[in-house]
C-alpha cells in the first residue's frame, strides 16, 4: 500500500479503508464520528512531544496510512491517560486505537524509533504478566541494565526507598493466573 502524505490533498481513489474498519472492528472504535475538532490535541498531556498529533493520527486511520501509524513515535509516547476521551465528544477511544497499532507494530517487527522506549514497554509487559503490576524498582533496575544507563535514578531510587516509597521485593496479586489468561487471549496470541 503507499504512503499517504498527510499534507497533501488526496484523491478518493488514494482512501483505504480497510483500516478504519478493522479498527472498527477488533477495538470498537468508530473514527468515521470525528469531528475533527482537535480537542483531543488541545487536551493531549503529551502531544509536546509526540511527532504526530491525536488528531492526525485518527485522520491517519481514516486515510488507511498504516506504514505511517506503525511507524510514529507517538505510538510509544502515549501514556494511555485518557484525557483525548474526555475531551472528544464523539467519546473516540485514541488510547485503544493506539495499544491496538502498538501491538501490530510489534507482531510485524517494526522497531520504534527510539529504543530504550520499547525496551521499556517490553519490561512493562513482562512485569504486569507475571506480578500483575507494575514493578517500579526491578523495571527500572532491568531498564538501567538493558540500557547500559547503570547509575541513572540511583539517587533519586535510594531517596524513594527511605520514604518507603518503593518496595523492591513487587509482591504478585492475588490472582496472577487470570492475568496470564488474559495476556495468552490477547498480546501473547499468535496469529492464526
Ligand atoms: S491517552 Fe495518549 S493520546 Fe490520549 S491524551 Fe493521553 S497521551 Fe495523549
Ligand atoms: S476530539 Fe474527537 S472528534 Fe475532535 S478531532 Fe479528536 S477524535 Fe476527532
């Protein structure tokens, strides 16, 4: 499929839309109810650093540009915290439209652009899939490692843990079977 550029008009024959319905689909997200308000945008806690805007990443959808959304920075970026959902009025589930092209990305082996970010992602998972949370001090010690950044937050780790702040043993949740349930229903199942 090619490229779409973004900024340039486009011809009704450039539109694919199988992604918008796959996305309708598999996520429950209509972006046809955009509105193209750019709310989402204005309301984004992290669009000063992502390179394409909630906005244009659901015209992107609607345009078919999937190269383009595998490819961005802002798929690692979003931090899932669902205010582009409050703000929009059509209620479109951005964050959901972005775990769903971030595990694309990653079943199809399209690297993020800056690696220490998926490096992270990928502890993050691992941690949820076998504690059922987020480990803070074991991540960010394996994060370190993997990233050779061996003495980074080792203060400000020491300081957290005096204030009991940090728990360096992350206990597992009661139920972590039905944790791992879910990851071999979803982000561990293989395509078929
Ligand atoms: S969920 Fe992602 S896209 Fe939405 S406001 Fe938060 S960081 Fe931005
Ligand atoms: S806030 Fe909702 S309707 Fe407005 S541009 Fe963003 S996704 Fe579209």
């Amino acid at each position: 499929m090619a490229m779409v550029d973004y900024y340039r008009p486009l011809r009704l024959n450039q539109i694919d839309s199988s992604l918008q319905e796959e996305i309708k689909r598999t996520c429950g997200v209509d972006v046809e109810l955009c509105l193209e308000c750019g709310k989402c945008t204005g309301g984004c806690s992290n669009a000063h650093i992502f390179d394409l805007t909630p906005r244009k990443i659901v015209q992107l959808v609607k345009l078919g540009d999937e190269k383009r959304l595998l490819n961005m920075d802002s798929l690692w970026t979003c931090v899932s915290c669902q205010l582009c959902v409050d703000r929009c009025p059509s209620h479109i589930d951005i964050p959901r439209i972005m775990d769903y092209m971030r595990e694309k990305a990653r079943k199809k082996n399209v690297r993020a652009q800056r690696e220490s970010i998926e490096i992270f992602h990928e502890l993050m998972l691992d941690s949820i899939r076998k504690t059922g949370r987020v480990a803070e001090a074991p991540l960010a010690l394996k994060h370190n490692l993997r990233t050779r950044q061996y003495f980074k937050d080792a203060e400000l780790g020491g300081r957290m843990f005096f204030k009991g702040k940090l728990n360096p043993l992350s206990p597992k949740v009661k139920n972590v079977k039905q944790v791992k349930d879910l990851f071999a229903q979803t982000i561990d199942k293989k395509e078929g």
